[in-house]
C-alpha cells in the first residue's frame, strides 16, 4: 500500500518505519524543514532501540521518504495517518488545534478516496470533529478511523512489530477491510484486531493508560505503607504478581511515573469524565500521589540531613523518566533536581541517553558527567532516579573511592538489601526497611 504519515515524532516515525518495513510506500509529513532535511540525510532525530536499523533499510530500498509538502505526502497514500501533537491545555484537556490544522487542509487535497486515521491519542468525539473539518473542503469520498497507539517508548519497534491487541474504531465497511489488509502482517501469530466503534476506539487508549497510571499508583502507595509498617514492597509485589487477575508488570514500586503518555492522559480523561458531568475520583486521587511520590526521595534525603542541603555535593544517576528512551518529559529526577536547587545543593548527574535534552531545559544549572563513575566524585551521596541496566551492577569499591560517604538513596529498587549491606553502604529505597 501507499501510505502518508503526517507527524514525525516518536510515534509517527515508527508507525511510519514499521509500516515501510513490511512493504508499503510510506512518505512521512512534517513541517520542521530541518528535521525533514536530517531525515533525508539518513540522520534518525529521535533514540528508540532497533528503530535505526529499519529506518535505514527502507530508505536504502526506497520505501521511506519524508517531505515537507503535504499535498506531495498525500498524494497517492491510499491511508493518512495523523500523529500530530495533542499537547494538554490549560483545563487539562487534549489540544486538537494540530490535528484539526491538518484535517482542514486535507479536505482541499485530496483528489481520490482516502482514509484518515487518528493515530494521536484524542478525546472522544475526535473522529466526528476531524470528518467535519475535511468535509467542509472535500471533493471525494473519505472516511476516518479511530487507531490508538499502544507503544511503549524504549520498547516501540517491538510493540509496533508484534502487537498484543490493535484496535481500530470504524463505521465504514470499506476502511475496515483496508485496515485489516494493513494490519495483516502485523497479527500472523493470531494476536487479534479489534474493530468497534469511533468512540470506543478513542476512549480505549484513555483507559489503558489511566489504568497501568493507577496500577502503578496504588503499588507506590503500598510501598509507603510498607515502610510504615516494617513491609517489604518486593515481597508484596511477587506474592500479589502471581494473582493471573492482577498480572506481574507495572508492579514496580518507584517515585512515581512520567513521559509523554500517562500524566497527559491521566489528566485529559478526567477532563472528558469532566465534560461529561462524571465525578472520576480515582483519577484525582492517582494524579495527586503521583506528583507527591516523584519528591518521595528528597523528604527522606532532608530527613537524613536536618541541618540542610546548603553545600551538599549530590550525584544522580538517570534523567529520563524510563530507562531506553531520551525522554526527559514529566521525569521524577527534574522534580528532584529542582527541589535540591531549591535548598541549596549542587547536582552532578549522568544518564545514557537524555543528558542533551535536560541541558536544553534547564542549561548548565547541573553538571553532565561523562559516564556514572564521573559524577560519584566527592559526592555526599547518590540518587537513583532511572533503572538504566548500566547501574544494576556497578563496581561499588570504586565507588566507595570516589563518594564522601557510601551512601545511596533509590528510587528504583535496584539492589538487593543483604548485598549492599555486606558492601557496608547505607542505602534508602521505596517500600523497603533503610540498610544502616
């Protein structure tokens, strides 16, 4: 097929990758003239793990493009995919300004029967608003689709590749059997395709993330209480994990989630309950402990240190808000760092992959060290904000040489208790009792 992906962030280059590398003609549509131009170049503008390798090949063997012309783009895709930005507004709701932007201009494009798809995540209602912005122009015959991504950053290519589930929200007879013909390669081990209505598709992907949100958030309150009550938040998730009602992942006791995804969607759902005139309590209650949980670490590092944080030297491994990815948005160890700033300490901080993209949020305010060792060096103590499998087994004699006091405070649970007392540090993490 030939298909145009107007988008390229993370999920519009990988739908846009993952779709050429079974075959299709893709041409991927954006406004930003120099990334369009780094593209051509071969030059990927985002890190995603494997993502390289098939953006490579396909624009080796001709199946990926990109361009800045969306009459170009469009011109013979058969499919549309919309992956645009649905940034929240003020009143928390997701801003369709970039997506109906583009629908408006499509309806003056198009010459031949299209499907649009929705591939950003959109409230309820979405698909109805973007028919109505293409129908006041269109000279064709068109339908839209409701396709909720279900990515996971770090793990996109795979979750693309090999899907779970995809849902797809039609009325229309004719986009259904396209889709399903798209879709084929995609689901060859039996994993379904799940076809319903507009609305239901869109208010699917809400619902997921609000509920893995709320999974996490309630497995962070259970570690709070275990410390409180002399618990192990490790026990508790493995003898809750093998409930198959309850299920292991998302489990993983932490200082709160971030990213693109769930705070954004956490926050628009409640606005569509909202709008609805339904009282979503749950969702108030889960984004409060989230942004309370992100400063979990600090209230235990101040209680270490009641004389203050003035002239406290701070090193702090990870910066994105999840390991395999660079993404900084909505990442607990910004949080941090802000609130250490705020009482007075200097933060020297290492991440694989997303020391770049805070440098350009917040400047020289921290030092960027050239790997996790580099940071250690006369430091009062150490914050684990990101669980890169780098620090899961770091040689703890160099870094006892380098750190004025061995001490660790965890905010991803990454060692065993016994051990690192054995290695004689004193260590604080989440739901676990403080090794002294």
């Amino acid at each position: 097929m030939k298909i145009a992906v107007v988008g390229t962030g993370y999920v519009g280059l990988v739908t846009g990758t993952c779709f050429a590398e079974t075959g299709n003609h893709v041409v991927c549509v954006d406004i930003d003239a120099s990334k369009v131009a780094r593209m051509q170049r071969g030059e990927i503008p985002i890190y995603e793990p494997h993502l390289d390798v098939l953006f490579e090949r396909n624009i080796k063997q001709g199946r990926l493009s990109f361009t800045t012309d969306l009459s170009e783009g469009i011109r013979d895709a058969q499919i549309i995919f919309l992956a645009l930005p649905t940034p929240p507004g003020e009143d928390g709701s997701a801003d369709l300004k970039y997506v109906l932007q583009v629908a408006g201009q499509l309806g003056g494009l198009m010459r031949d029967y299209k499907i649009i798809v929705n591939k950003s995540t959109v409230p309820v209602g979405t698909a109805e608003k973007v028919r109505t912005a293409i129908a006041e122009k269109a000279t064709t015959e068109f339908d839209v689709v409701s396709n909720p991504e279900f990515l996971r950053e770090g793990f996109a290519v795979d979750d693309f590749m090999k899907p779970d589930r995809v849902v797809i929200g039609t009325s229309s007879e004719r986009a259904r059997k396209l889709m399903a013909e798209l879709y084929a390669p995609f689901v060859r081990q039996g994993n379904p395709i799940y076809f319903m209505d507009e609305r239901s598709s869109e208010l699917t992907k809400y619902a997921a993330n609000a509920f893995l949100a709320m999974k996490i958030t309630f497995m962070n309150e259970i570690a709070n209480l275990c410390e409180k009550v002399g618990a192990n938040v490790d026990a508790v998730r493995i003898g809750i994990g093998a409930d198959d009602r309850i299920g292991k992942r998302f489990l993983f006791a932490g200082i709160g989630y971030g990213g693109s995804c769930f705070p954004k969607d956490v926050q628009a759902l409640e606005k569509i309950a909202e709008d609805a005139r339904y009282d979503f309590r749950s969702l108030d209650a889960v984004m409060a402990v989230n942004e309370d949980q992100k400063l979990s670490l600090i209230r235990k590092v101040k209680g270490l240190f009641p004389e203050g944080l003035r002239g406290k030297k701070v090193a702090m491994w990870g910066l994105a808000f999840k390991p395999d990815t660079d993404d900084i948005r909505e990442a607990p160890s910004l949080y941090m760092i802000e609130a250490l700033l705020r009482e007075g300490a200097s933060v020297s901080a290492f991440d694989p992959e997303a020391m770049e993209n805070v440098r350009k949020q917040i400047g020289d305010k921290i030092q960027y060290g050239k790997d996790e060792y580099d940071v250690l060096d006369g430091a009062d103590f150490l914050i684990i904000a990101t669980e890169w499998a780098v620090f899961r087994t770091p040689d703890f004699e160099r870094m006892a040489r380098s750190m004025k006091a061995k001490l660790i405070f965890d905010g991803r649970n990454l060692y065993d208790l016994n051990s690192i007392r054995e290695r004689g540090f004193t260590y604080y993490s989440i739901g676990r009792e403080p090794v002294l």
